[in-house]
C-alpha cells in the first residue's frame, strides 16, 4: 500500500521509472507545482522551501491562499485505498445496511422505510435539505459519520450490495433521487452521463447556499465506488468541474469539486484526465496545486469526457416551455467573467479556448 500521505494518481508508470525514488507524494507535487509554475510566471522568485507537515493548511486556509488541503488529500487516499487502517466493528451478524436497503427497517432516528423515501420524498426539497439523518443510511460508508444510528458496512455488506440486482437498482434510484434535489439528472444508467436538469437554476442556488450539501456529494461519490457503481464516479464531477471551471457557475462547490470530488474517483486513468480537464480550465493556471504541473503538461488523454448533453436538452425545454434562454459561457451569472476570488480577469482568447475545448470534448465521446 502506498504511504497514505501520497496521491497515487500521478505515482511514477514505467515511462517515469527514473524518478520512482520521489513517490510522486503529495509533499513533492505540492512544491513541485508551486516551483516549476513560478519558473513558467515569475523567473526571478526564489524558490519556496518545502511546506513543513505541521504547517499544512485547513481547508479554509486553502480557500484563502490557494494551497492543497492536505486533509483532503489524506481522506480520499485512504478512501481509494480501502481504508488499511480500519478495524472492522464485531457487527454479531448484525446488516443494518442490508436490512434497510431490503425495505425490511426504517432508517433511525425517526426514519421511514426506503421505498418511502425513493417514492415520496422526490420533489420534497425542504424534506432532503432539512432532514440530516437519512444520507448515511442511503449512501453507506465504511467510515462511521455523525449519526450513530448508522452503522459503517461491513465488508460483507458490501459483497452483498455489489451482487443483489434489488438493492442494485434501489441504489441506482437513491442517486437519481440526490442528483434531482441537486439539478442534475442521470442521462443514461450505462455509461453516468449526467446533465442539468429543468430547473437546474434554482436547485443550484440552494447547492451554493447550503454548503453541508458538498459532503454529502462526497459521501455518495464514495458510497458509489464502495457499492459496485463506479461508473458513476467520474461523469459527475466532470459534470461540477465544467459547471464551476467552464461554465463560472456554483462557485460554492468549486472548492469541494477540486479538494474531494476528483480524488473520489477510485479508476487512476478516470482520475488523471479529471484532474487534467481540471488544470486545463482553471484560472490563473499558476496557482493550480492539485497536480504536478510537468506531468499534466506532458499527459495526453485518450478521450475527454462528454460534455453534459443534458445542459442542451434541458435548455430547450426551457425555451420550449417560455424561458429566458440560458446564457452563453461568457456570459453565466454567479461570480464576474473574472471568475471566483483570486482568479484572474478571463481573456477573451482563454475564453475562446475554452469554448473550442468545449466543442472538441463534445465530440470525442465518453471516458474510455
């Protein structure tokens, strides 16, 4: 298992043998990023010395000063490599996951069954936003969460989960649930494909405002990988990465989507050409820590992900429908076309680009 301290989505492939000794840990790729992009920028800085371990910034302090947030880092390191610290509980036989996934128990405290939920709760808003105990029982984890009513899976539990076709499908109609109350909504179950949904606008008005709703979406992108859906992983945080780099929209998320949502995705190669998309759109690229900047310049992805067809589907239903027409990339509300705190004023030739990748993405089909 790799030091849980570094990030194997760029750890050394045969082609780089002759580094292998450097790990690619996330200690290096840090300073390697803030060097070699300082060298690129401003040539005559110094070189920063390595950020001591005690030192790392907190997720706040990232936000501000636009370093990694090594919290984050080590969370979704051990998530990917299947938590090799964790004792599992001595459950008795116990499957409260199951159970509750088989219909057979209500979620605690003060729960209901989970057709209920998946039948009744879909366009009850103020019920999804309000009630905090439902998410760890839809999207187990094998971390415990803040309700202790619900138990971490067990690793039979999870077997289970992968091979039951019922609780399959009654996972498959929980995300769809979730991404609905999100604005999101599945295009297509075999390959994940996720677009906006009719009314996307106000339901990502609610997303910026409530920001608990940024882990709940790391949990269900963990829960995801976990239960035998992983194909699900990487359609949607493309999905965030293009609404918050491309599109300027949920600048409550974009933080979230660059510290977590990436690194959820368990499949490395997935994983390389998010955070690639990601180093490509984001602005000012200097200041871009999720990734060694030598390797993202020299990575060639075997194919983008597909733009999301259901932005275009759901703003001709709008227009269908008498709405105002949805606006350009230029010109997306939220934060100016400079874009979220600390980026740069957008050039039109970036925007341009932008646009041209965009199109590009659109036709090369979905990850390989």
């Amino acid at each position: 298992m790799d030091d849980p301290d570094c990030d194997s989505t760029w750890e050394e492939d045969e082609e780089d043998a002759e580094d292998a000794e450097d790990q690619d840990c996330e200690d290096g790729e840090a300073a390697g990023a803030r060097d070699a992009d300082a060298g690129d920028e401003d040539e005559d800085e110094d070189e920063e010395p390595e950020e001591p371990r005690a030192a790392r910034p907190s997720a706040l302090q990232s936000r501000m000063t636009g370093s990694r947030n090594w919290r984050a880092t080590r969370d979704m390191c051990r998530y990917r490599h299947n938590y090799p610290d964790l004792v599992e509980r001595d459950c008795n036989g116990d499957t409260p996951n199951l159970s509750f996934y088989r219909n057979e128990i209500r979620f605690l405290p003060n729960g209901c069954f989970i057709e209920d939920i998946l039948q009744n709760w879909r366009d009850n808003y103020d019920l999804l936003e309000d009630n905090h105990s439902y998410i760890q029982w839809l999207f187990p984890l094998r971390e415990p969460g803040v309700n202790w009513h619900a138990k971490p899976l067990t690793l039979r539990e999870v077997e289970v989960f992968k091979s039951s076709r019922e609780i399959q499908e009654r996972l498959v109609r929980a995300y769809e649930l979730m991404l609905g109350f999100y604005g999101i909504r599945l295009e297509d179950r075999g390959t994940g494909t996720v677009g906006r949904a009719q009314n996307y606008q106000k339901r990502f008005q609610n997303l910026n405002w409530r920001s608990h709703n940024n882990l709940r979406i790391t949990r269900i992108l963990k829960s995801l990988g976990e239960l035998g859906l992983e194909h699900f992983q990487a359609p949607l945080v493309r999905f965030f990465l293009e609404e918050t780099l491309v599109r300027r929209e949920l600048p409550g998320v974009r933080q979230s989507a660059l510290d977590y949502f990436m690194f959820a995705v368990r499949c490395r190669n997935q994983r390389r050409q998010l955070v690639h998309f990601a180093w490509e759109h984001f602005r000012p690229r200097c200041k871009f820590v999720w990734g060694p900047p030598d390797k993202l310049r020299r990575f060639k992805p075997s194919s983008l992900p597909r733009p999301l067809e259901g932005t275009r589907k759901a703003e001709e239903e709008g227009r269908s429908a008498g709405d105002e027409p949805a606006e350009s990339l230029s010109e997306t509300p939220g934060p100016s076309p400079a874009g979220p705190a600390g980026d740069e004023p957008a050039k039109a030739g970036e925007a341009a680009e932008v646009f041209l990748a965009w199109l590009w993405g659109w036709g090369q089909g979905c990850f390989s």
